[in-house]
C-alpha cells in the first residue's frame, strides 16, 4: 500500500513527482515485515549462496525506490554475505536516512554491508544502474510505473541473468473486517475502493501508473522470459482493536478519502460521512482492515549442469 494522498502532499512535492514522507515508511514498517513471505525471502537468500556463474565478490544487490531503507533493512541480515548494495531514490532526504541507519546493519554472516546511494530518477529505466548487481529488488513501489516501465525493467534484468525480488506490490484491494476478522462488503465501501483505484492509476511520473494491477502485469511481463517465477499473496491485516491498528489505519482512511474526493469532488457529503464512521469504527475497535499485497521473486533459469 503507497502512501496516503495527504502525507504525500504533507511532503510538498509537485505533482505528479511521487514523494512519501519518512513518517509514513516509518509507521509502515513493522507491518510490511509482519507481511511479506519469509519463504520468498529465503529462497531469493539460497538462490545468491549459490551464484550461478560463480563470480567472486560481495553479492551485488541493487533497490529501486529504496526511500528509507525498509527493504534493505528487512533483507539485509536475511541474506549472505558480504553485501554490496546501492539505494536508488530520488528523494534525497529519504536516501540519507537509508544510508545512515543502513551504516548499522550486519548481514546474515555479521559482516557489515558496502552502501552506495544513488539519488536519480527511475525514468527512463537505466540499465547501467543495475550493470553489477546479482538481485534486483524494489519495495512497495510497482503500484506507480507503467507498464513499458516494468517491460523495460524486465529485459534490462533478464539480459543479466539477474534475480528479482519485488516485494509488497498493492493489488488494488482493501476493505474492512468486523470483530471476528470477517470481511465486510459494504456498497459505500466498494463505491470509494473503485474510486481509489482509479486514483491510483493516474501518472506518478513513470507513466500511466499500474495501480492495483502491478502484481498481474509483474507475472506476464516475466512469463515469456523463461525465469522461474513465484508470487506470494502478503497483504496487510490489522485486526480490529490491536494496539498498533491506528496510527495506520487513521492515514489510510484518509488517504482513501482524499483520492476518491479527487476523482469525484461532487461526492464530498457521502465521503465526508464514509470516512468519519469508518474512523469511529477503527477507533471503537469494532472495525479491522486488510489491505492486499503481492510479492514476486524471479529467478534465473537454471543452465544445462544445473547452475
Ligand atoms: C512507497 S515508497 C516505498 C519506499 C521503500 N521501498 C519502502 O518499502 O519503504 C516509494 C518510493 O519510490 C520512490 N520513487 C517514486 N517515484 C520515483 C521516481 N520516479 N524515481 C525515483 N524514486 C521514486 C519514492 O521516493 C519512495 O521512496
């Protein structure tokens, strides 16, 4: 799930430059740990232990979007040593923050990691960026490209042999779940989704952006490539009355609100109500959200001797 409309427009970006505010990556965090596959991430760790073409060297490892350092520091010390990694963002502020908490982190065998920081834009997709690494990955950020970003993307990686771990790809879905974790379908609720998810596919920047679609569109782009793909459903599930529920669930509702009431300002009555009794809700603990997420980890395929 991106950023809520309001933290990015807290960030004061002009649009459509997609900014995020590090409070938001930060609130985010604990949950994208709890939610992502740990059986992807370990087979991508398994996958490097064992370099096909053996070439010696740290493991190159390249993260497009990095912000402020959530994926490096989840897959940092689940993954073999020594790293060489490079921060790719082009929020300068966000990859200062990734480098200097990255100056902490030890990798799998407590060795600490060579950190390069790269600020640029991702477009157009830059091959040379990618030139060195063994494992491309990229975080929470597939929802804003387009898809000739990600066809770009894809033949730049495969002409390298490289693996590709993408991670907490938005599906477009979300709703409300009551006390018992039950899924609500609500008509209001479905009428802001839809909005929302036309919202999402507006341009960020990298062209037409994906939106809820990045997850499919990720899966066909490395279907033709012969690469061993694995996609694994990893949404966000906050039960209704868990601590940690609120600080997230309040921007989110809010951020749903503010890209519907863009799509359809003459809406703002019926948006204005939804989002207050949804917020009531959330805060009563009578109401829990889930919010739909993919990753996908791409591999090489395997060269005759099995490497
Ligand atoms: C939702 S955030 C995810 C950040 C991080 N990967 C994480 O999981 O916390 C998306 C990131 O992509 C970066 N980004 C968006 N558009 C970009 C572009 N055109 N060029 C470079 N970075 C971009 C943003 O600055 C932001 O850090």
């Amino acid at each position: 799930m991106n950023a809520p409309e309001s933290d990015r427009l807290a960030a004061g970006a002009p649009s459509p430059r997609e900014r995020f505010s590090p409070d938001w990556l930060s609130r985010r965090e604990w949950l994208d740990a709890r939610s992502r596959s740990h059986r992807l991430t370990g087979r991508a760790a398994d996958w490097l232990a064992a370099r096909p073409g053996g070439h010696g060297g740290p493991y190159g490892i390249v993260d497009l979007g990095c912000g402020s350092g959530s994926n490096l520091r989840f897959l940092a010390p689940r993954l073999p040593g020594p790293q060489r990694w490079r921060l790719v963002d082009h929020d300068p502020s966000l990859l200062a923050l990734a480098r200097r908490q990255g100056a902490t982190l030890r990798d799998a065998i407590g060795e600490r990691l060579v950190i390069e920081a790269c600020c640029r834009d991702l477009s157009p997709v830059d091959d040379a960026l990618m030139a060195d690494a063994d494992l491309v990955v990229a975080s929470a950020l597939f929802d804003l490209v387009s898809r000739s970003w990600v066809e770009s993307l894809v033949t730049a990686c495969v002409a390298r042999r490289q693996a590709l771990l993408f991670t907490l790809s938005v599906d477009g879905d979300w709703a409300f779940l009551d006390a018992a974790g039950q899924r609500i379908e609500d008509e209001e609720d479905i009428a802001v989704r839809t909005l929302f998810q036309a919202h999402q596919r507006r341009d960020k920047g990298l062209g037409p952006a994906l939106g809820g679609e990045a997850p499919a569109v990720l899966v066909a782009a490395m279907a033709a490539t012969g690469y061993r793909v694995e996609s694994a459903a990893t949404p966000w599930h906050l039960a209704a009355g868990e601590s940690e529920l609120l600080p997230l669930a309040e921007p989110l509702v809010q951020g749903w609100h503010d890209a519907a009431l863009a799509q359809a300002p003459e809406e703002q009555p019926l948006l204005e109500r939804w989002r207050a009794s949804r917020l009531d809700g959330l805060a009563a603990g009578e109401l829990g959200l889930t919010v739909g997420h993919r990753d996908l980890l791409a591999l090489p395929p395997l060269l005759p001797g099995g490497a």
